[in-house]
C-alpha cells in the first residue's frame, strides 16, 4: 500500500515526529502539494500544509483531527506520502496512549475501512467497496434520476464529486462517501424555488424514497443497500438570478444557459448519467483551474457574499447535525442505554398516564423506558436520523413508541409540531432532558413555540439541563458548542412564551455519569 517506494533508503526519508495530539511533518514539504497519512498501511486523512498545519519549531504541526481520537490507542506504522505521486517522504512508529500491546486500526464494527472526509468526519470511503456494492448503488442512483426527471418533471443531473469523478477518468471520488445530483429550476425568486422544492420532495416520498431536508433548496435521498449499509445522494437546486448560476449551498457564478442546458452524458462506472451541457466550464468554476488533479484535501472556500445570500433565501437546516451524527455513531457503545434519573424522578414525581413527547431523545433511553414502563404513549423526537434509526431498531414492536426526525432549527417543522401537539385529544407531556444546552438561540426560541402550543390545554414540561456553573466541571463527553445557561435566564424565556414554572432545583448529585457530576437544573413548567 505504501507503493513503489517501499525500497527507498531510510536516510532519504524526512523527519517525521508523531504525538498523541500532533503530528510535526519534515521541513521542506511543498505547502500546495497534497500528502496523504497512513497509520499501519491504512490512508486515513490527506492534508495540504499550506492549510492543514501550524508553524511549529521543528517543521510544521498538524493536530489529529478530532474524529480520529478515539481510534488512536496503540502500536502504528505512520507515512507521509505525497497523494499524486504516492512517493513516501517520511515515515514514524508511535504507540498511542502507551498501548504497546493494541495496534491502530481506524475501521467501522464490521472492520470497514474509515477515512476523514472534507468536513473532518470519518467516513466509510467508496473506494473500499467491491464491485457488486457499486453496482447495486448506481441502480439505486439511475432510478432517482428517472424520478427527477420522469415524476417530478425537472430536468436532474450529476453534480460537485459525483461529475467531477466522472469527467475526470469515469469512476467516483473514492474518498467520498457520498453521491451529488442536482435539478434545474426555472423558478427565480427564492420562495418558489423553495415551494417547488417542497413539491419533488413528495414526489419523492410517494415514490418510496427515504428523504430528508437539509435546507429550502437541498434534500438528501438515504439509500439502504442488500448488505444493510447505507448510502446518501445529495439533491441539490439548481437555478439563475440575473445571470448567476446557483447551486446551493458552494456555487454562484456567472454562467450562461448554455453552460448547462441542454443536458448531455458522461460515462460513470460503465453507464451513461446525465450532465451538464459544458460541464468543464461548470467543472473550472467550481473547483479551479487544477480540477483535473485530484485532491483529497480539497476544502470548499464559500465566499462571505455567497454564503450570507443563500442563507438569506433558503436557510440552512443543517446546524450542528453533523456534529450530533458523529457524536452518536463514535460513541454509540458509551452512550448509556439505561434510564436516566431525571426520567425516573420524573415519573415517581408527576406519575402520568398522557401522551409523552420526548425531545432530543437522543438514542431514546427514556423515552423507551417510559414507555415499556408505564405503558403511555411516548414519541421519540430528535434531529439525527442515524441515532432515531438505531433507536428503533432496539426498540420493541410492542412497546407504544413512536419516532419522529425534527429539526428545531427550522420554524416550519417546529410549528408543524405544536400543531400536532395542540389538536391532540389528550395533552402531552413534553420531556427535554440536555436539550436546552445544545442549542443556539433559535433553536431554543422554536422549542418555547412547541412547548406553547402543545400545553396550553395542559401536560407539564421536564426540563434538565447543564447550568453556568457546570462550565469549569470535568465532563465525560468533550462536546463543542455547549451553552452553559443561568437558571434565571430559562425562566425569563419560559415566562416570556407565556408559561409559568412550577418547580425548580439545581446542584450536583442529580444527574452523575461515569467520572463527572454536572451540574444541572430541573425544572417544570406549566402553561394551562
């Protein structure tokens, strides 16, 4: 794997010191270029040292990528090779939290290899997939293209990676892990656009296609295989405004019609899939000039205008879900499946034979526990699919429990909600358990509405959530994006929404886990 190089003398290799935290490349390496790292003949992660490193006394450093953190336990072989050439530069051995009797290996529960994908995200690489896998993908991904174009009526084509792999030498990107398509749009105006995005989207739905929404203008179409994995195929908008040409979320450039229209092919693993009419021009323009030289490391630059503009017209549905996928797919088996005391406090506390919405479940600990245990209607909500899938996977046929994938990022699918909640015959309760702390503050404002509409007629919301105080605490789990919120100012919210709090403690002791005790608030909150 390490290619034609194997034979090289060691004295010609450069100095490579690896860390547990970093790594400190050789001096001399070309900052453009491109060098891939194995750990024990395994490419794991390409970086460019222009853009990947730090200036550092010994040569340039660059830190472990997060994602691969728990991966690094043990004995390993690290390379440096430059990606083009597959020429060796440098080679070390490390032994990773002093593990000498462990050796590294970065692969999935079923030893699929794992690779860093551009978002700094492990992903499985199509290139480790045999032929029969690809086969039976591209079938899937001919059939939605005859979708687009057939049932919803718009024109649909191969787009970002998927074209590029294409044009390039026919095959996919094999560090991707995922396929583009793109449809045209004749619309203009942001709200049709998003209006006839909204329409192929239960053209899709009614058509058996699994789909969620990553923005006004973006979908995402999840794909089961016969080995049980799965794969995505992003659908992207594509459309003008006075002359520039928008695919969202990356692209807006000034291109003609007859850059894209009318469609042609390309050649993609054996068969023919449409494209763009001018797609080396599409191609340039997206990527550079360099387009035809690949680049693991390759990282989109949005432009400041491009990004504010999109996130104008269509929103970004997205926020932090990425962070919360890989959360809960690295740490699946350390995430406690076992109720938590604030969900049996809860349930000694304010026994209750109502409906039970629990949001951010999360990988649905509680919410399966209140169900099984009391027998009460209990749904399931939070924003990644990948953990709600899992969860009912586990969860009992027989059990009343439902799931649901909400985004309260977005106040159309939160509003939907409340008035689901509010016209039901009995009123729920509503159950956020480290909910409020992983939101920003239009989630949190989106969840105010929920817990608003859905209470008016009564039910109670359980609140439990991660306090100023608990900031400077040692913590099990090393999340960004916590926002550490002053009791207080949870009560303004609630009592600025219209409700009415009812019981309120805070401290250590209530919710323990493993080596920390956060401390935390519960509170319980009324509307009626």
């Amino acid at each position: 794997m390490s290619g034609p190089d194997d034979t090289e003398p060691a004295e010609a290799l450069g100095t490579l010191r690896v860390r547990d935290a970093r790594l400190v490349l050789p001096t001399g390496l070309d900052p453009a270029s491109t060098y891939d790292v194995l750990l024990n003949e395994r490419h794991v992660w390409s970086l460019q040292p222009q853009n990947d490193t730090s200036a550092g006394r010994n040569g340039p450093v660059a830190k472990w990528p997060a994602s691969l953190e728990r991966y690094l336990v043990g004995r390993a072989e690290v390379v440096l090779r430059e990606h083009l050439s597959g020429t060796v530069v440098a080679r070390a051995h490390h032994v990773f939290k002093g593990a000498a009797d462990e050796q590294v290996d970065v692969v999935d529960r079923a030893g699929n290899p794992l690779i860093i994908d551009k978002y700094g995200k492990l992903i499985r690489p199509l290139s480790a997939e045999g032929t029969d896998t690809l086969d039976e993908l591209m079938d899937q991904v001919e059939d939605l293209l005859a979708c687009m174009n057939e049932k919803a009526g718009v024109p649909t084509f191969v787009a970002y990676g998927t074209l590029l792999g294409a044009v390039r030498n026919g095959r996919l990107i094999g560090h991707d892990n995922d396929l583009d398509i793109a449809y045209f749009s004749e619309h203009a105006h942001p709200v049709d656009v998003i209006r006839e995005a909204y329409r192929i989207e239960r053209v899709l739905l009614a058509e058996g296609w699994s789909v969620r929404r990553g923005s006004g203008a973006r979908m995402n179409v999840r794909m089961r295989l016969s080995d049980d994995s799965v794969r995505f195929v992003d659908v992207f908008t594509a459309h003008w405004v006075e002359g520039v040409l928008y695919i969202p979320q990356d692209t807006g450039f000034r291109l003609p019609r007859e850059t894209m229209l009318p469609l042609t092919t390309v050649e993609l693993l054996g068969r023919r899939v449409p494209a763009p009419a001018d797609y080396e021009t599409l191609l340039a323009a997206t990527y550079g000039a360099g387009w035809r030289t690949p680049d693991p490391s390759f990282k989109y630059e949005t432009p400041r205008w491009l990004s504010r503009r999109i996130g104008g017209w269509f929103g970004g549905l997205r926020t932090h879900r990425k962070q919360w996928d890989t959360f809960y797919a690295a740490h699946r088996s350390a995430v406690p499946t076992k109720p938590s005391p604030f969900a049996r406090w809860v349930q000694d506390t304010y026994p209750s034979d109502r409906p039970l919405v629990d949001v951010g479940a999360g990988n649905a600990r509680d919410a399966r526990w209140f169900a099984r245990t009391t027998g009460r209607p209990v749904t399931a909500i939070d924003y990644t699919i990948g953990a709600m899938l899992r969860a009912q996977r586990r969860a009992s046929d027989a059990l009343p429990l439902s799931f649901e994938v909400l985004n309260l990022y977005d106040a159309r699918e939160s509003l939907g909600l409340g008035v689901r909640l509010s016209r039901s015959e009995q009123p729920p309760d509503v159950y956020a358990r480290f909910l409020l702390h992983a939101l920003e503050d239009v989630g949190r404002e989106n969840f105010w509405r929920v817990a608003s509409m859905a209470l008016r007629a009564g039910g109670h919301l359980f609140l439990e959530f991660r306090t100023d105080q608990d900031r400077k605490r040692p913590h099990f789990f090393q999340q960004a994006g916590r926002r550490f919120l002053a009791p207080a100012d949870v009560v303004a919210e609630i009592e600025a929404a219209g409700g009415r709090v009812v019981h309120q403690e805070a401290g250590t002791g209530l919710a323990p886990f493993r080596t920390e005790d956060p401390h935390v608030c519960r509170i319980v909150a009324t509307w009626s």
